[in-house]
C-alpha cells in the first residue's frame, strides 16, 4: 500500500525543491502513484485552504515565500538610492516582501512602475527581505480597455463596449489625453485595482468616431471576444526565450533556403529551396520550430491554445503569439540562424512524390523575397537582389512546380476561381481602395509547395502510428448539392446526379461556367455549397483538396494545429521532450474542437471588418448607380454582390413595386403576383446605393435595371396580400425559363 506523506513533509521538501513543486513533482518524490493521488490531491487542497500553500496554475509553493523567479515591479529608489521593488506574485498573509535590487552595470536603467523578471534570493535585513537579479526587463503590460469616453467635471469615465461588461473606469482629469465626449478610445490600467469605487484608467489612444474606420477591427475584436492582449506571466516567458542552437539538430546553414511572402509580412514562418535530382527534384521545406519555444503546459502553450489562431484585419494582426516569438525567434529572417523542421521530398519529372524524410534542424535563409518580385524575375525583370539568384534558386523553384502541376491536374482538386478582395488603408485609417489580388505563378507555387509538406507530414505520422490533428473537409451534403444542381440549371449548365461525387465533377461545372457571365455566380454557389473544414484526431479525409491524409504543418506561428502536428513529429523520431505530452494526447479532440471553433470565430470577425470597411468606403456615395449581379433570394430580400467592390448590398422586398412578389426557396427565385417578372440568382442588375451603415456594415439598395430592362416603380400598396398566381406557377415558371437559356458547354 502506498504512503501517504504528512501535510509536514510535503511543506518541507516544497521547500527544499523550490523549482520542483507541480503536483506529479511531489508525487514522484513520495512514489504516489494510481489512486493514491487522489489522497495526494486532497492533501494538497486542504493546505492550500489552511494557507499553508499558496497555487500556481499545476505548482505548489509556501504560501509565505516567494518563488525563486518572480514577476517584480519597481517602486523606486530611497533616499540613498538603493532601488527596491514589490513581488506582484505575493499571496501570504505576512508584510509584503520588500526586495532590494542589486543591478549589474549592463542592466538598463529601470524606474517606478518597470516590471522585470527577477531571480531572488532570501537576504533578510532591517531594509528588506531579499534581494533580487532581474533577467529580463518585461514592460508595464497593463490591462487595455476599448470603451467610449464619457466627459465629467473632473475628466470623465470609459464604458467598455464588451457586450458582457457593465464595468466603468474611471478617468482623472489630467488623463483623458484630450479625448471629447462620446469618442471611441484605448484606455489602460492606471494604478493598482482597489476593493472599493471606480478602477482608474489613462487615456493611451483616441479613436474618434466609434462607426469611423479605424475603429472597425477594434470593435470587431472585442465584439467576438478575441484576446489581444498577453498575459504578464505569458509576456515575460516569451521575453525570456533564448536562440536556440545547433545543438542536436541537422546544420543546413549553407542550404540557400528562401522566403517568399506578401511585401508587407512580418514574419516568416516557411522557406524553401529545390535541388534538381536527375529528370525530377527534391523539394526542400523548412519551418520554424515554434514547438522547441512553445512547450507543452507551459504559459505560451496554454495562451497559443486559447487563441487557436492568429486573426487578420486590413489594419493589424491579432497574434496568436507574442512578438518576441512571432516577430522575430520563430521568424525565419534573412541571414539569422533559425531553429527549424524540416522535409525533404523526392518528385519524379510528373510530380509524383517517391520518398520524403524530416529533420529538427538549425537554418540561416538566403533571402526574404516577396511574391511580386519573384514573379517579376520570373517574367524577364529581375531586381537586383533577385537576379543573383535566378540560375541557382528561382528556376528550380519554378521547374520543380511545373513538375507538380501535373500532378495536381491528375488528382483534380477544387479549381475554384474566386478573386481575393484587398483594402488599401490610408495613413488616416480610411479606406482608399478596394483592389482584386492578382493570382501569380509565385503564390501558386508556394501553396503547392506546402500542400506537399503537410501530406508528407500526415503521411509519415500515420506510418509511426501517433496521434496528431488531421485537416478534414468532407464532402457536401445531399441538399446543398441539390441546391448548387438548381442553380447550375437556372444558368443554364449540368451538375450531373446519381453518382459517387468528386471533385472533377465539380470542376466540370466550374469550366462550363468559366468565361461567362455566370462564372462567379457559379464558383460563388460551390463554394457555399462546401462543408466547413475542420480539425480532428480522426482522418476522414479531404475533399476539396482531392486527397486521403492532411495535416496542417507549414504554419505553427499562426495556427496551434500545426504546433500539434510539430510535436508529434517531434516525439514520432525521438528529437527531445517537447513533443507531444500525455496531457496534448489525451485531449486531442477537444483541442480540436476548440481551434477549429477558434478559426470561424475570426473568420467572422474578418469578415464583418470588411464589410464595415466597404461600408465606410460608400458612404459618401448615396446615390449613386451601381452595376452588379444576384447572389442570394430571402423571402424578405435579394442579395447582390457589387462588380467595383465585391461589397454584398440587399435590395428590401418592400421597395420592388407594387405588386406582391412570391418566394420559392426551391428554385431560389422571387415571382411578381400580376406582371409574372421572375428575379433569380445571376441576373445582372443596376442598383441605387440608398443607406450605408458603417457600424454594422449593412448597404440598401434599390433596384433600377434588371438584365438591362428598366424596373417600374411605384408605392408599395397591395404589400402583404396573397399572391393572386398559385404557389407552383413560379416553379414552373423559373423551370420553363431555365430550359430556354443556351446552355454553354466546355
């Protein structure tokens, strides 16, 4: 039977093992194990609750002594310049410590309120308690409010515009950084929290008119509950990390690995290099190793899982990780050594992948290209930093994804064409343009180049048989199918049925539609008609990719999956003990619940940020006419998506006319009750920009020209009576209507 210790001997070996006080610490020493931690855990409650102890997130620790490393602000020098600082980790019921800074000659200058990461030891004196070694310097990093300004007679209050807080701050009047009354602002903490009235705050930014654009991804921020703001204890551990070395890893310092990224990115978290092997190549990715910083349990790990994902807005970038790490230790900057994983990957001249192999190694990139030069080498204009590379690195970059091309036309992934909106801020925050991204054989070459390295990554976990995240998408359902099928027939085209679907039946409908005018309508359609893609422990495959294993491994700064991917490939070849943990295997599917919840949250946030965006952009165009096409049939509405902007705009059903127009979902059509008019999805129509909401990014519209015929209109009386033609007409209708458009075949 197992002995329990005493309350006694576990307060005296946490206090010989100070760095060693998690609860399976503990339970290691005294050799508890299976049920026996049960009667551990109980008595570790029990002196937590007697004060005995005080809880650290898994940690144990005397709740009257301060642990070894502590989080310490600075309050100041004395009258004889010696500098002192307070724990902000103290909970014992004792005077609070008081630490006496002893500062090498190469530490920086610190003043009151600085915070650093200080190394203590117990010195026990008249004027203080212990004396302290800082580490790291680690910034205030105070508590960020988003609220609108309130001005009082003795400066004023911020109401936070969090949906679930009723909280208040109060703002004095000499920190109000002249913010006016009814102002979006940025506040932060001011000061200790007290027990009793307002917590104070400083004014840090203002932000003006809450609709106004730089105020959008703000708002949006807060609105969907995604963290922007880092923990101190996550801050200073980040802060904290050091280059990692070459130290058991692979040197591929003198392989010319490059990156190729937007011209705006600021990290880089993928580099590659081609090496032409007799008629085919071998493919070089590498990676940052974000795992060898970001270890399981720790303060970064708990925060990088909560967060799931970086977010993106046309303004700035929520981070899942902090700059420390995401800017600069796990980004692989031109000619910086870098911690990286690494895979090999042998094609044959058709793409064809032979053999693959990884590596935990230690990299130094030969350059930080961007997409558009690249592609401007590629197309005769090099410049000079990309034509000493051209022969050597950009050619067989090139050629080996010429080889993958072909590849890629035999497994016949979704082809879908759907051009990517930018917004182009001004130095002011207001929108300037809404331009189309253009698809380049460089951006295309990236993405085939990092699909093969997640499949070989899902591939060679499966054959070690450990556990990871799989990227799944699954095949569309039965009714969205049979909605795309109405919608390719309303255009005249042919979505086979009674068949097991593939995506080169989809591809098919796509290069009917292509080059017509009902080209967007249609990939917009298929698109919709997709399942969501998520992350599970289970493979079931993925659809529109067209393949069996996927795995996300290229981008670990910005999406936990691939963290999860990097530790399990870590563990699977045995290159340390920052790979997977019990804890990361056992909650696997809730993790990949939580991430895959985490990514449509921000999608959603980036799409509304758009969308208040576009608005703003058209609010001073009330009036103005506007080309378009249907994208969407409600019964209370049509939808139509704008050919400048790509903005979505609705058109009320009230402002049609005078007659009453019938809705049938199935045939995803509005018919007028007297005239007969059919309005389906795909008609091109003019439209009048009638209101602009910037808060919520809505646009009305009113329709002015359908398929070029000019719409009557007049008062809407007779609005809510029956429709005077039977419900089935206007299916029959549509279908009689569908069967006389030329269909176009490819």
């Amino acid at each position: 039977m197992t002995r329990i210790p005493s309350k006694s001997e576990i307060l005296q070996w946490i206090s010989e093992n100070p760095t060693k006080t998690a609860k399976r610490d503990i339970a290691k020493a005294f050799g508890i194990k299976g049920a026996a931690r049960i009667d551990l855990k109980r008595l570790l409650k029990e002196l937590q609750e007697d004060g005995k102890l005080a809880k650290r997130r898994s940690s144990y620790r005397d709740a009257e002594e301060l642990p070894p490393v502590s989080v310490l602000e600075i309050t100041g020098p004395d009258t004889d310049g010696d500098l002192f600082a307070r724990p902000l980790e103290w909970t014992g019921k004792g005077p609070e410590p008081v630490i006496l800074m002893m500062l090498r000659a190469s530490d920086p200058a610190l003043g009151k309120g600085d915070r650093i990461l200080g190394r203590l030891t117990v010195d026990a004196t008249e004027t203080h308690s212990h004396t302290a070694r800082m580490i790291r310097r680690i910034g205030t990093n105070p508590q960020r409010i988003l609220g609108v300004f309130r001005a009082g007679s003795e400066g004023g209050r911020v109401l936070p515009i969090d949906k679930g807080s009723d909280k208040q701050w109060t703002i004095a009047a000499d920190a109000t950084g002249g913010a006016k009354d009814g102002e979006l602002v940025e506040a932060e903490q001011a000061g200790p929290k007290g027990r009793m009235g307002l917590p104070k705050a400083r004014i840090v930014a203002r932000l003006g008119d809450p609709s106004a654009p730089r105020a959008v991804s703000l708002i949006a921020i807060h609105q969907h509950g995604i963290l922007d703001h880092f923990p101190d204890d996550v801050v200073a551990e980040a802060d904290n990390a050091a280059p990692a070395t070459l130290d058991g890893r692979k040197d591929l310092r003198d392989l010319p690995l490059i990156t190729i990224d937007p011209w705006d990115a600021r990290d880089h978290d993928d580099a590659c290099y081609v090496e032409r092997d007799g008629d085919g190549f071998v493919i070089w990715v590498a990676i940052a190793d974000v795992a060898h910083y970001v270890t399981p349990g720790s303060d970064l790990d708990r925060e990088a899982r909560k967060r799931g994902n970086s977010t993106y807005f046309p303004d700035r970038v929520v981070p899942m990780l902090p700059d420390r790490l995401s800017g600069d230790l796990c980004s692989l900057h031109e000619g910086v050594e870098r911690a990286c994983l690494a895979v090999a990957m042998r094609i044959d001249a058709d793409g064809t992948k032979i053999s693959h192999a990884f590596h935990r190694g230690l990299m130094k990139s030969a350059a930080s290209l961007s997409y558009e030069d690249v592609q401007a080498g590629m197309d005769g204009r090099p410049n000079d930093k990309i034509a000493p590379l051209m022969d050597d690195v950009i050619h067989p970059l090139y050629a080996a994804y010429d080889a993958l091309t072909k590849a890629r036309s035999k497994r016949a992934p979704l082809e879908l064409d759907l051009p990517e909106r930018q917004i182009v801020l001004g130095d002011d925050g207001k929108v300037t343009s809404v331009n189309f991204k253009e698809r380049l054989d460089a951006h295309k070459l990236i993405e085939e180049f990092m699909v093969l390295a997640n499949v070989a990554a899902a591939e060679t976990l499966i054959g070690r048989k450990s556990p990871l995240l799989f990227r799944v998408h699954e095949e569309p359902s039965p009714d969205k199918l049979d909605a795309l099928r109405e919608i390719a027939n309303a255009s005249g085209l042919v979505l086979a049925k009674g068949q097991v679907l593939k995506t080169a039946h989809l591809n098919r409908l796509l290069a009917q539609a292509a080059e017509t005018e009902q080209a967007e309508l249609v990939n917009m359609a298929t698109l919709r008609s997709m399942t969501q893609a998520y992350y599970n422990p289970e493979n079931f495959g993925h659809f529109g990719l067209a393949l069996r294993a996927y795995a996300h491994f290229t981008s670990p700064i910005r999406r936990y999956a691939d963290l999860i991917v990097h530790r399990a490939l870590i563990t699977a070849h045995g290159w340390g003990d920052d790979g997977l943990s019990p804890w990361d295997v056992e909650h696997l599917a809730d993790t990949g619940k939580l991430i895959s919840d985490t990514e449509r949250r921000s999608m959603t946030a980036e799409r509304d940020t758009t969308d208040r965006y576009l608005a703003a952009f058209l609010a001073d165009r009330v009036g103005a006419e506007m080309e378009g096409r249907i994208s969407g049939i409600a019964k209370f509405g049509v939808f139509v998506k704008l050919d400048e902007t790509g903005a979505d705009a609705m058109i009320p059903i009230r402002t049609l006319g005078s007659e009453y127009f019938h809705h049938d979902p199935d045939t995803q059509t509005l018919m007028g009750a007297d005239s007969g008019q059919i309005i389906g999805l795909g008609q091109r129509v003019g439209v009048r920009l009638a209101e602009v909401s910037p808060t919520t990014g809505g646009l009305i519209v009113e329709l002015i020209r359908l398929e070029g015929r000019t719409m009557p209109r007049g008062p809407t009386r007779g609005r809510g009576k029956p429709a005077r033609r039977k419900a089935g007409s206007a299916r029959k209708k549509a279908a009689k209507t569908a069967r006389k458009v030329k269909r176009t075949r490819k």
